[in-house]
C-alpha cells in the first residue's frame, strides 16, 4: 500500500509539512496519481504564451510537491523524482501550447 502526499515546493527541508493526497493499493496506482497530482497544478498556472521556464518556476514558487510513501514495510520504494516530471511536462507543455 502507497500513500501520496504533498509538501509546498518552496519549504526548507526543516520546516516541510506534509499533506494527504491519497492512499493507493499498488505503486502504478500512486505513480499515476502523483504525476496527475502535478500535471493538473501546471496547467491551471500556464498562460498562453508562457516558456517552459515560466511554468516550471511558478511551480516551484506555488506548486506542491509530491511524494510517494510505502506505508507497509515489503511495499517496494518508488522510483519518482517530482522535479524531473515537473520540468519535462512543464516543457511539453510549453512547447504544445506555443504549436
């Protein structure tokens, strides 16, 4: 069992609050949900002409991070780093919306 959860992007390591997202039965099941989970906060925060720079920053500046926790010891870790997606779909993004 998976659990999503989300801190606020700019919190320092120390001061990072977590909240619930969403509890899952398997890792596809969580994976999906937490690129969602940013998918959805980059496309409510694009402008028209934005650059792929621009989405990412204002989701580093506003945007929550998710983070995925196996909540039961034989669950596997999740290979998922919310930065990498963020920047990659923040340029596809981008670039469909300058097409």
């Amino acid at each position: 069992m998976y659990s999503v959860e989300s801190y606020n992007a700019k919190a320092p390591l120390a001061e990072r609050q977590y909240m619930a997202r969403g509890q899952f039965d398997n890792e596809v099941d969580a994976l999906t949900a937490a690129r969602a989970f940013i998918d959805g906060q980059l496309r409510a925060t694009i402008a028209v002409s934005a650059s792929f720079e621009d989405v990412y920053r204002d989701w580093l500046e506003f945007g929550e991070v998710p983070v995925i926790v196996a909540i039961q010891t034989e669950a596997a870790q999740v290979d998922f780093d919310p930065y990498a997606y963020a920047a990659s779909q923040a340029q596809l993004i981008a670039q469909v919306r300058a097409e």
